[in-house]
C-alpha cells in the first residue's frame, strides 16, 4: 500500500508556523515511507479565503522547501460531490433536511454500524443536545485507542457548501489519503469522522494527531498571533532562514532517539525520522533556541552566499561586495537573523556618534588613554604596508602598551570605541582590518580631539 499523506490549510489567512509544522511531518512521514504528500485548500469559508492567502500558502511552503506531490485540490471545485454524497445519506435514512441544512443523524448512524454508545444529555441556548459516546478498535499512532463523543451535526449548509466534518472525510477517500497527521485539537473531530467514514464504506485511515505547539511565555495556551510572529512571512522578513526553520520545527515533537545531534537537514529528517521518537507531550515555542539555530546555520553559510541572502531581506549599503565580506568575516558570528546585520555592521559604513566618556576604560584614564590613543596613531601612521591580518595589527597595539608600559585597557579598549562608537563590538584589530587606513586613522584622530 503506497502511503499518502496531506496538509489541508484554510486560505483564510496567512501560513502559520503551526501549519507548516503539521505540513512537515506529513511529509516526513510520506517521504519516509516513500509515500506521497498532497495539498489541499478547505477553501469553504467563502467570505474568508482568499486568492492572496492562498498565494503566500503555496510560496511560503515552497520557500521551506516542502514540495507536494500532483495537482493543488480546492473542495470548491467539489460541490457536486459532496452534494452526492449528502442525498445518499438521507436515502439511507442517516441524515435529514433541517431549516434548508442537511444534518448527519448521529444515533441513526450509530446504530446503523451496530456499534455500542452511551448516551449523554446537555443544554445549549435552552436546547436538549444529544452526544453519543462511542469506542473504535482504531488506534491513534501517539494517543491510542480512538473514542468520543458523536452528536448531530450539519454536514451540508442551506447554500450548498459542505461543512469541514463532511468535506474532509469525502476528499480524504477520493483522494486515497492512508493517514491523517493533524493536530491534536482535532482529536475531538476524529469519532465524527470515523463514524461518517464507517457508514460511506470508507477505508478509514490512520490517525496520528501531534501535540500542540504552547505560547512561549507562560507554557500553557496554544501558539497563536497573539504571541508574537507565528507567520512563516513574519519569520521571513525578519531573517530567519528556511533551513532553520524546518530544523527547528521538527524538534517540536520529534528527537533523534539516543542522539544529541539537533542540528539536520530535510534530507537527512526524512532518512532519521521515525514516529516512534515522536513526543506525546505539547512543546513549547522557544525563540531563544530557535535563535540559535538560525546562527548556526547562517554561520555556515561562506560570505558570498550570506549576501545573497542579505539582499533578499535588507537593502544593503552600497559599497564594493568585498568590503561587504570583510564586514560579514568579523560580524558573522553575532548574526541570529539576518536583519540583525544593520545593527552589528552600522560603523562599517557610517562615522559613529559617542558620549567621549566611554573612551576611557573603567581602570585607565584619561591621560593613559590619551597616551594610547596618540601612541597607536604614530605607529599605525608610519606603517608603509597596511597589515593584511588581523594578528598584524595585534601585534603593533601590544608594541604600543610595551613601548610605553600601558595596559590592555589604555590601547585595545580606546581604539575599540575609537573604531566603532560602541563598548561591544569586534575586537579593535578586526576593525582596523576591515575599515582599512584613511577611515581608521581619521576616527583614531577624531577620538583624540574629543579627549584633548
């Protein structure tokens, strides 16, 4: 039997990461087994989806790199079918027509599949609603033994679209879908499912629902747009990668087994992924890790290919590309995401402002400063050839504080601030190597004026 997964988003809005986290294991779990996965837009919310949402669905899946299999299936090209379908149930007696809807009748169906229920009585709105507690001997691949709760339900509006229980267990048949991995919240949905699959003479699939994705700052609700960005968009503009996102999405649900590797590619996921390594308990979203894979995987990323990314997201400066690299070999390392590149590269490209204050290190002085600061100027000054290495120009700072017995803080740190403006940033050799001669020598001066 060829597996054949799907992920199924409503284009009501744009791609949540929760989506695509739920869209990844589909396909991990279909490649795996060397399956299939489809796509499918629930696009019955007819006052809601959108050809725009639609859109950034499909680009933002292709951007992660989750590629489908055959043709995009839309359930408002199906509304014949499920017309269909609908008439056949009230011609079996197991559904009936109510103000112009077509409900599912929930114990007439039941009994139909001549399954045992408990019945259970609530109010509503001043209502009696019957639910019908049933068992089934299929099993969830994470939660076990399916059972729940089964209540009359409308499977077809007045206006002839289909709600989300009906259409789903249609498409899911026409379609040959032999699992459905889906988020837990839909757990609930699963009895209604089965029971209307049941009564089709439907092959009911294996279920396999993930366990939510929790609010990162108290660890309890589902992630939602309340929580900051949860869009694969949002993620985008702000510089996180693709790669690092799929990385990073897995780890929410799944580990490689007695492995500490957190770190793989797509390829190598679907080679190392296994549903037995599956958690069954929700994750929560922690930006801080997904931080720190982003940097690494943008550290591994040689400099040319960086600025391409870079363009992609930021207007850079415009100064030769080899400046650019020499920027990115001493800042690479700080970057999470790629717009944190304005903020860490700003003194590259623009002359700093700074309180003069800060030129002198908290167990120097200004005379020692000043005598630092004048010291690496006469030196760097009379050098013929500019050092092409950043232990070159470490080598003429420790001749300054030998020459005139300084300490670290009267020579490294002043030329540090000198350089950049800032108390944190590369070491005062990398920023002397990258800004070159004419703009070092200028700020060194300018430094110096501040302090006299």
């Amino acid at each position: 039997m060829e597996v054949r997964t799907r992920i199924a988003p409503s284009p009501t809005g744009k791609l949540h990461i929760g989506t695509a986290r739920t869209a990844l294991f589909n396909l991990l779990f279909a490649r795996k087994n060397k399956g299939k996965f489809f796509l499918r837009f629930e696009d019955t919310d007819i006052k809601r989806s959108t050809i725009d949402s639609e859109t950034e669905i499909i680009n933002g899946f292709k951007w992660l790199g989750l590629e489908w299999d055959g043709d995009i299936v839309r359930q408002m090209d199906r509304l014949d079918i499920y017309k269909q379908k609908a008439e056949e149930l009230i011609s079996k007696k197991l559904a009936y027509e109510k103000d112009g809807a077509i409900w599912l009748d929930a114990k007439k169906s039941i009994e139909y599949l001549k399954m045992d229920y408990k019945l259970s009585v609530a109010s509503k709105d001043n209502k009696e609603i019957k639910s019908y507690f049933v068992k089934f001997d299929n099993e969830d691949l994470l939660a076990g033994k399916i059972s729940g709760n089964v209540e009359d339900l409308v499977i077809l509006r007045s206006n002839g679209i289909p709600t989300y229980h009906f259409a789903v267990v249609i498409d899911d048949e026409e379609m040959h879908i032999t699992h459905v991995i889906r988020g837990t919240d839909h757990f609930s949905n699963t009895p209604k499912h089965i029971v209307l699959q049941k009564i089709f003479g439907f092959n009911v699939p294996v279920y396999l629902h993930l366990p939510l994705t929790l609010n990162p700052e108290r660890g309890t609700g589902k992630l939602s747009k309340r929580s900051g960005s949860t869009s694969i968009e949002d993620f985008k503009k702000e510089g996180y990668l693709p790669e690092a996102l799929i990385n990073f999405m897995v780890l929410l649900g799944w580990h490689p087994g007695k492995s500490e590797q957190e770190i793989f590619t797509l390829q190598q996921l679907i080679s190392e992924f296994s549903v037995g390594h599956m958690s069954k308990s929700n994750a929560v979203f922690d930006i801080n890790k997904l931080d720190n894979i982003n940097g690494i995987y943008i550290r591994n990323i040689n400099n040319k290919g960086l600025i391409k990314r870079l363009k992609d997201i930021i207007k850079l400066p415009s100064v030769p590309e080899d400046y650019i690299e020499k920027v990115l070999t001493v800042v690479k390392d700080r970057i999470k995401k790629l717009v944190d590149f304005n903020e860490l590269s700003l003194y590259f490209f623009k002359e700093p402002a700074y309180d003069p204050k800060i030129l002198i290190f908290r167990k120097s002085d200004k005379d020692k400063t000043l005598e630092g600061l004048n010291g690496a100027l006469l030196l760097l000054e009379n050098q013929k050839e500019w050092p092409e290495t950043v232990q070159g120009f470490e080598a003429l700072l420790k001749k300054v504080m030998e020459e005139k017995n300084l300490s670290f803080g009267d020579v490294f740190w002043p030329i540090r601030v000198a350089l950049s403006g800032r108390e944190a940033s590369p070491s005062p050799t990398e920023l002397l190597w990258v800004l070159g001669k004419e703009e070092s020598l200028k700020r060194i001066k300018e430094a110096i004026q501040l302090l006299t």
